[in-house]
C-alpha cells in the first residue's frame, strides 16, 4: 500500500482499524469526523477504504455543516504527486484516518505509530471476535502499540444487548486488559446519518438519545487522548522490516502459516491453532464459542 501516514507535530491522528471487513470503522471515523467538526475543532477524514465509504459521507455532507475536509488516499491519483494527494492542509490540526479492510502487517505500525488514538471496532459474533482478539495482539506485538499507554481503544459495534453473541464479546472485552471504550447499539441512525453526511452527534438529540448516550464513554476517552502529550514510546518503531503479508502474530515466525482474518477461522479446540504462536506477555486471545474457555 502506497502509505505515509502525514505527521506534523502540531497534528494529532484519530486511526479507526481492523482488518476485518464491516466491523464498523467507516462508521466510527466518520462519526469522530463529525463529532470534532461540530465540536469547533478543524478536523480532515482520509480514507484508506477502497470503497470510499468515508468520502461518500462527505459528498452527502451539507455544506452548511460544519467542514470535515476530505483527503482520497486509497488510490494514486496520476494527475498529482503522491504527497500533494496526501497533503493535510496547515489549518487541520486532527486527522481521522479510515483504514481499508484485510491490511497487511507492515502498514499496521505506519499507521498506528504516533496516533494519538487507536480504535479497534469489533462486532459480537464469533468469528468477528476472535478476528478482534488477534488483531489486537498483532497491534501489541507487530506494530509495537504500548498498551500502558491507553492509545489502544475496542469500540464493540453493533451491539444487541442480552443475546448469546454479545455476552461472548462482553467477556472476551473484560479479560482484555486494553480499554473498552464504548458499546455502541445496533441502530438504523447510523445508517441515516451516513446517507446525510452526519455524525451522531448532529442529529435531533431526542431521535438519537440512547446513541447519544453510548458515544459519551468514547468521546470522554478520546478527548483524554488528544489531550495526552505524545511520548517516545507512542513514536517507537519496530526493529525490523516485516515480510508482506497478512497481519497476524505469525509474521514474526516465519514456520508458520495462518489464515487471514477474512478467511475462515478454524476456533481453538478444532485443531486449528499452531502451537508455534507467539504470545504478548499477559495477553491470551479467548476461546469464543469453545468448552475449553481457561478463565472457566
Ligand atoms: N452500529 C451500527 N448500527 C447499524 N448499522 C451499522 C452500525 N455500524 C455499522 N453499520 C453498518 O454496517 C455496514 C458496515 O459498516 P462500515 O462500512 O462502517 O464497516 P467497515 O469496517 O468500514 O467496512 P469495510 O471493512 O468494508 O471498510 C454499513 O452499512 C454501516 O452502515
Ligand atoms: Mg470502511
């Protein structure tokens, strides 16, 4: 992928990713977009989405809206240099960045290094789950994203409260020692705020109350974010050059071979797992939908 994330140390970065396609990352980045807009601050979307998702909210946007300016970084556009494509306008002091499904483990650290958020969305099916666990643990181990340093944010999507699936993902979040930034519910709003170009945040409050409600622990959280200092661990690279890829922990063994995340997961305790997988130091992916659950 031809990247190169903008930094400037005056620009903070807001990444929303997760290799797994439809967890909900154009959703979260175009609402965050539009949350800092209304919220005064100058804010630019780049989208990495192929689908331009994120630029499709834009075009839908009022121009009476506060501005969200948009930046097409998916594809080289041949009548620019790269760089002028990818230029963050000197008055944008925020940058939300939706990244594309099924990256590769190179990017993750271009993208993430630096960031001042990081928000994984995650959606409460078994498969989407034990995508998330994994992705996470690549985050950790291949892209060196520290999680002392409260960067890294899961965001569970599409939330259906008190159904089997859901239970399953609140478990797997809890055991997770990263935060769970929010739970945001499965609702058609998100889906009428995307035709309209608007962030939850600027629809009409009684229609959109309850979303209203869950978005405040993530908005908390990312105001906390953008106000921390970056330091040099949040700017530390990994030290070697990853083979392209998939993005799972086995990059770093090259013995081993893994499907990638938008291929069938084979569940641990269906001889799927390669006893060669390295492991983040407290950090165990759970076991969705299996008996042989070890926090049980
Ligand atoms: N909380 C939600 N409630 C209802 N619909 C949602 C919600 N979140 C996302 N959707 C819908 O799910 C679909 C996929 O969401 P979205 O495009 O944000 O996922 P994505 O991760 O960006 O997908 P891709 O990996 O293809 O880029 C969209 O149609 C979106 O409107
Ligand atoms: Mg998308």
């Amino acid at each position: 992928m031809l990247l190169k994330a903008p930094s400037r140390p005056d620009l903070k970065r807001i990444v929303v990713i997760n290799p797994k396609g439809g967890s909900g990352k154009s959703t979260v980045a175009s609402n965050i977009a539009g949350f800092l807009s209304a919220s005064g601050h100058p804010v630019a979307l780049m989208d990495f989405d192929p689908q331009g998702s994120a630029l499709r909210w834009m075009q839908n946007r009022s121009d009476k809206r506060p501005e969200v300016y948009g930046i097409s970084a998916c594809e080289h556009d041949t009548t620019m240099t790269r760089s002028f494509q990818m230029r963050v306008p000197l008055h944008i002091k925020y940058l939300v960045i939706d990244t594309p499904a099924a990256l590769q483990a190179p990017d993750l650290a271009e993208f993430t290094r630096g960031a001042h958020a990081i928000l994984v969305p995650a959606l409460p099916s078994d498969i989407d789950i034990y995508a998330a666990a994994r992705f996470v643990s690549d985050l950790l181990v291949v892209a060196k994203v520290s999680r002392r340093m409260g960067r890294l944010g899961v965001v569970a999507n599409r939330v259906r409260e008190n159904t089997l699936s859901y239970r399953k993902l609140k478990r797997f979040l809890e055991r997770l020692s990263i935060s769970v930034v929010g739970e945001l519910r499965d609702s058609q709003n998100y889906v009428f705020a995307a035709e309209q170009g608007l962030s939850i945040h600027e629809m009409q409050p009684s229609r959109v109350s309850k979303d209203l409600d869950s978005w405040k622990s993530v908005t908390n959280w990312l105001e906390d974010q953008l106000e921390t200092e970056l330091t040099p661990r949040d700017l530390l690279k990994p030290k070697k050059d990853l083979p392209a890829g998939p993005a799972t922990p086995e990059q770093t063994d090259k013995s081993a071979v893994r499907p990638k995340y938008t291929d069938t997961v084979r569940f641990p305790g269906s001889a799927g797992r390669s006893p060669a997988t390295p492991r983040t130091p407290g950090f165990e992916p759970p076991l969705p939908g299996t008996t042989r659950d070890p926090a049980k």
